[in-house]
C-alpha cells in the first residue's frame, strides 16, 4: 500500500465504486424484470446411466438483459439473494414452468420428474411460505412430479426453519435433491435426518474423471454412500465419453451435462420427448 501512489489509491476507489454502482444498476434492472417477468426458461435433461433413458429435467433460468445481453444466473441470483428478491423469482419459475409444461402437455406423461433450484434462505421466511404453499396448493397435481433442489450450505445455514419447511413440503408429495453434493458440509447423521430423495454430485468432481485418481475415489465414495442411504445419485456436468463410461462402471445411477443434452427450451424438449 505505501508503494501505491495517491493517484494509484485514486483509481483503485474509482475501479470499486464502478463497480458497485454496476450492481445498484443491475439489481434496479433485476427488480424490473421480475415485474415485468421477462425471464426465460430451459430445461435440461437427465438420463439414466443404464438404459440412457430420460428420467427428469432440471429447470433453469435465463434473463436476456435489454443492453447487457444474457447475464449469468450465478450472478443475478446472487444479487437477488442478497436483495430479497430471491422468493420473486421462485415464484416466477415455478409458475412459469407450471405453465410451459402443461401447454405441450409434457407432465405425467412423457416426463414423470421435474427439478427446480430453491434457496433455503426461502424457507425461513413465514409471510412469504404461506405465499408460496398456497401456490402449491393450486397446482396440487404437479406437486408428485416436482423437486426442489438445494444445497447443503444453505440447508445448514438454517437448519430448523429448513427441516420444518421441507417436512411440510414432503407431505404435499415433493421431493428433494442435494445440489452440488460435495462441497459444503453435512454429516451422514444431517442427511439421515433430511427427507431426501436423491444427491447430486458437483461438476468438480466429475471433469477430471477418470484420470484423476483423488476425484476417482470421491465419485466412487459418493456412489457407494448414495446407495447405503438409498437416494438416487446424479452426477452432473458430464461432459466426456470416458466420465459417462466412468459412471456406468462404478454404478451411478443418473446424469447429466453437455455430453447428453444441453438446457433447451420447451418446444425443443417436447421434440426431444415424443422422438422428434
Ligand atoms: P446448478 O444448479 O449447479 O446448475 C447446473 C449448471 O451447470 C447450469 O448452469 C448448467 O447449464 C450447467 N451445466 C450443465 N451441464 C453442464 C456441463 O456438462 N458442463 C458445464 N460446464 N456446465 C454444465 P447455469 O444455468 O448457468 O446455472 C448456474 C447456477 O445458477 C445453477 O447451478 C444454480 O445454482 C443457479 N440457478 C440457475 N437457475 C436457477 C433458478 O431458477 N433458481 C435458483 N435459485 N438458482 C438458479
Ligand atoms: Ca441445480
Ligand atoms: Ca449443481
Ligand atoms: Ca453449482
């Protein structure tokens, strides 16, 4: 710091305020676009490793800024965590994909599963669940085909309100997934408490498959601790031939990733669902 000049320490406050207002702007914007509710959809399939069928889909959210041109959801999600906007955009998602899914009739028929992403931070809110149960409730019938994804951390960052609300969601027939399996903290005892369907196992441990020796052995810990606990195990961002064949020999039950399919539109998922 003392070799930094003053002119040095100037332009280093310009660089932090530039980008800080950057996100008072894009955050300004964010709000606008979930009044507007001008977020797109797509959806990308999962496959069963054996028979290479699809199984489910995973919803995922797109938002096309007017200037900027698409920004990537790890972005605008965080800042709409940040912001408390993150139940408004659930919300949007949910009733967006209700919507998408029901027009081409896909539900229950060729597609017995479908994720979306949730943020547990959602679930310790009161005011706001009661919205969004009472969404559920009106769209009872696809509550036995919908999973919620969500992570460990943000399970363990709130675990009461968490256990509670995934409790009451279970009883409406929804079922959950561990995201990003792996990299955030919980313990055998936190998942046997959890009503869990399935673990998903993060990209970082697949990409380097199979040469790496350490991911190896992770994979195939996680493999073996998924089927003691009887969930279903996804491996996600398979992108290699070798990974696919990786997970076939080590018994994983499902994937996905670009190898497969990449996230794609309803119109182009209904094709893909009636053998187009
Ligand atoms: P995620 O839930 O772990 O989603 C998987 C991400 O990996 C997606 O990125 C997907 O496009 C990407 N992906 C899938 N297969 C492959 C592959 O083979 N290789 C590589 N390199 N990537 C692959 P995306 O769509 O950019 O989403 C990033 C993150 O943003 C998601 O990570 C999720 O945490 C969040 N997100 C996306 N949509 C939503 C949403 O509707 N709600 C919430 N709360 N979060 C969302
Ligand atoms: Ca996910
Ligand atoms: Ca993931
Ligand atoms: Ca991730």
């Amino acid at each position: 710091a003392k070799a930094a000049g003053p002119g040095q320490y100037r332009l280093f406050n310009r660089a932090f305020s530039e980008s800080f207002e950057d996100s008072l702007k894009l955050v300004q914007d964010l709000r606008l676009a979930i009044q507007e509710r001008s977020f797109d959809l797509v959806y990308q399939p999962q496959f069963a490793v054996a028979s290479g069928q699809v199984t489910g889909v995973e919803v995922l959210l797109r938002w096309e800024h007017p200037e900027r041109g698409p920004v990537p959801p790890a972005r605008f999600i965080r800042l709409a965590e940040q912001q408390g906007l993150i139940h408004d955009i659930t919300r949007i998602v949910l009733e967006k994909m209700v919507a998408e899914l029901r027009g081409c009739d896909l539900l229950g028929t060729v597609l017995q599963r479908v994720s979306i992403n949730v943020s547990a931070q959602e679930f310790g809110f009161r005011d706001y669940l009661d919205d969004f149960f009472q969404l559920l409730a009106r769209n009872e019938d696809v509550c036995q085909y919908l999973q919620f994804e969500i992570t460990e951390t943000a399970i363990m960052s709130n675990l009461e309100a968490s256990l509670d609300t995934m409790e009451r969601l279970r009883r409406m027939g929804i079922r959950f997934s561990i995201d990003d399996f792996g990299t955030g903290y919980s313990s055998l005892h936190l998942l046997k408490r959890l009503p869990l369907h399935e673990l998903k196992i993060d990209r970082s441990f697949i990409s380097d498959l199979p040469h790496d020796a350490n991911d190896a052995m992770i994979a195939r810990t996680i493999i073996v601790m998924a089927q003691s606990l009887k969930m279903r195990l996804v491996a996600e961002g398979v992108e290699t031939e070798a990974q696919r064949q990786f997970l076939a020999d080590n018994g994983c039950d499902e994937m996905q990733g670009f190898l497969l399919a990449r996230p794609m539109p309803v119109e182009q998922l209904h094709k893909l669902l009636n053998g187009g």
